[in-house]
C-alpha cells in the first residue's frame, strides 16, 4: 500500500510543463491569501540599510539581525561611515549574528567599494550589484525588489526547498533554480512571491517536518504526507502569528 507521501507524488508525476505553470500560480494565489501582509522581514529604511542587513542575514535569523542593525546604523549610518569604521567596533556590534569576524570585514569592504565606485550609494541593477563584496543573487534580488522595486526571485533556503517540494524545480544549485522557477511566473510577481514562499516555510513547511496536515497546499502539493499529518498535531506545529499561543 502507497503511503500519503507516495501517493502525492505520484498525483502530479505525469504533470505537463502547462499543467506545472497552472498549478504554481494557482499555489501562488492561495499564499496571497493566505500571507496578505507578508514583506521582508528585515528593518531597513534605505537602501544601503537593507544590503548591509541582508549581509548579515547570512547563517542567522531575521530577528537577529533586526536585534543588531538599529545599534549598528545609529553609528554609521550610511557607506561613507561604515568605509572608515573601526573594524572591532563593528565586529562588536554584530556579534551576535554569528561569524562576526567575517561580516565586519566584508561589510566594511563593501562599503568601501560603493564609497570609491558608487560615491556611497547603492547601484540599482543586478550586474553592478553582484560585483560587490559579499554580494551574490541573492542577496542583490532582495535590494532590487524591496528597495527599488525591481522584481527578482530570492532563492534562500526556504525558498530552495519549498519549490522542491512542491515540483517547481529539482535543482540544489540557486541559480539554477532561480530561473526554473522564474520561468513558471510573471515577473512583476517574483518580489512577492518570494516573500510568501519564505513566509510559509517559516510558518508551516517546515524543514525537518512539515505540517501537512494544516497546510492550505495539501491539495495541489506533490510532497503532502512527508509530514506531520494528523491536523491538530499540524496545527501545533506552527510559527510566528500563526502559532496557537500567538
């Protein structure tokens, strides 16, 4: 006998490349519904703010870094203070977020490059972006859609494994990745799309076990079942706003 798992995978195995497009959007539609406020989770009010913060989200939590950048950016708050900081002060200011060593020196690096190439400011386009120290897609598909609201994927890990999960691709590589999964949507949607994706594998698809079984996606996901499926033990499961003590 199939398990729940099996079965959903079998479900959407013979899926055509129409029928893959039809069901991402349609999955699409339901996360809009089901995350109207979702955005980007980390505080910023330039541009500079979010790439610098967005550095620093690396191997940590958005919390974390929102704990971090206030103290941070009170002290140098734009590319022309933060090329000339002290780099133990900056790595005391960041501690916290993990690897601090390593995001002192490349914050302050980049700093100076947009100081020397960019007078201080934060270019507005995907190749100038990614030239930058410690800048990859990634991180410059985060500033172009939140800061300048040019649309791009941000394929994190949550991002990575949702759409795996859900059959919009079978790549590991981001890149890849990236346009596999840009292919099945409109452009101007992938700033948000990429916010609600986040936002549900923060909140119910969980890495090490899902909860399946409160999932508004059940019905139109091939990885249903590798989860926890009985509803009240699912609806336990989840995070943030969505917690039941929240």
């Amino acid at each position: 006998m199939l398990t729940v798992a099996e079965k959903s995978a079998r479900k959407f195995a013979k899926e055509t490349s129409l029928g893959k497009t039809r069901r991402a959007r349609k999955i699409h539609r339901i996360l809009a519904e089901v995350y109207p406020n979702a955005k980007c989770e980390l505080d910023f009010e330039t541009p500079f703010q979010l790439l610098i913060a967005t550095v620093l989200s690396a191997q940590t939590t958005d919390i974390r870094v929102n704990a971090v950048t206030p103290g941070l950016f009170s002290v140098f708050p734009d590319a022309h203070g933060l090329a000339v900081a002290n780099l133990i002060e900056v790595e005391e200011l960041i501690h916290s977020t993990g690897f601090y060593r390593a995001k002192a020196r490349n914050i302050v690096k980049l700093a100076n490059e947009l100081v020397d190439t960019y007078d201080g400011e934060v270019p507005n386009s995907l190749d100038r972006l990614v030239k930058l120290a410690g800048v990859g897609r990634k991180t410059a598909n985060v500033v172009l859609g939140n800061a300048f609201d040019t649309p791009g994927l941000t394929v994190d890990t949550h991002m990575g494994r949702l759409a795996r999960r859900l059959g919009w691709t079978e790549e590991d590589d981001p890149v890849k990745a990236e346009h596999e999964i840009a292919a099945l949507f409109p452009k101007k949607d992938l700033t948000l799309l990429s916010h609600r994706v986040i936002f549900h594998g923060r909140r119910i698809c969980h890495s090490r076990r899902p909860a399946c079984g409160a999932c508004p996606l059940m019905a139109l996901c091939p990885s249903f079942g590798v989860g926890e499926l009985d509803p009240e033990k699912a609806r336990a499961m989840l995070r943030f706003e969505m917690a039941p003590q929240a």
